[in-house]
C-alpha cells in the first residue's frame, strides 16, 4: 500500500512540473475588434482562438508556429512567424491591422 502512495505521488509530481512547464503564444490584436478568429499552425497541427478584447494565447509545443489573423473588413489579414521555447511564452505584442 505503501508503494502505491509513493508512486501516486511521482506520477502526480511529475504530472505538475510539465504543466508548469507549459510553452504559449500570446499577442494583442489592434484594433480590438479587428480580428474574428487567430490560427496558430505547426506542420499538421493547429489550434483556432476567438481574441477576447483583442487579446489571445494558445497553450503550444516547442517549435515553429505559424500566425495567421483572420481580420474583419475593410482591415487586411496579418500573418507571422513565431518560435516557442519550452517553458516560454513568446510574446508577439501589439499586432496592429492595416486597413
């Protein structure tokens, strides 16, 4: 019994270090009603987010990840590049839309 207690806990243990060591995108879009939908795209993988007062972060994998703001008429789309670290959040700032 005693065992499975210490094993419950590595398990658990563990399963808090990674969590803590979560890798995100974030930015903020301008204006903040500009945008219906942010793509993040990584080789097959992507993730869709609705910003919420302009403002967005998706939980990622370390790598290479594309972004790509769907922007509301008359502004135009915007699309960038970003590199995520492990256990970083890669901050993209203010992206302003151009009309």
């Amino acid at each position: 019994m005693a065992t499975l207690i210490v094993l419950i806990i590595a398990v658990a243990s563990l399963h808090a270090v990674r969590v803590m060591q979560q890798s995100s995108i974030a930015g903020k879009i301008s204006p903040s009603d500009g945008a219906d939908v942010v793509v993040a795209i990584n080789g097959t993988d992507s993730l869709k987010v609705k910003p919420s007062d302009g403002g967005f972060n998706f939980i990622v994998k370390p790598g290479s990840w594309k972004i790509w703001v769907d922007a509301k008429n008359p502004h135009k789309d915007v699309t960038l590049d970003a590199e995520v670290k492990e256990g970083q959040i890669t901050n993209l700032g203010e992206i302003k839309l151009q009309q």
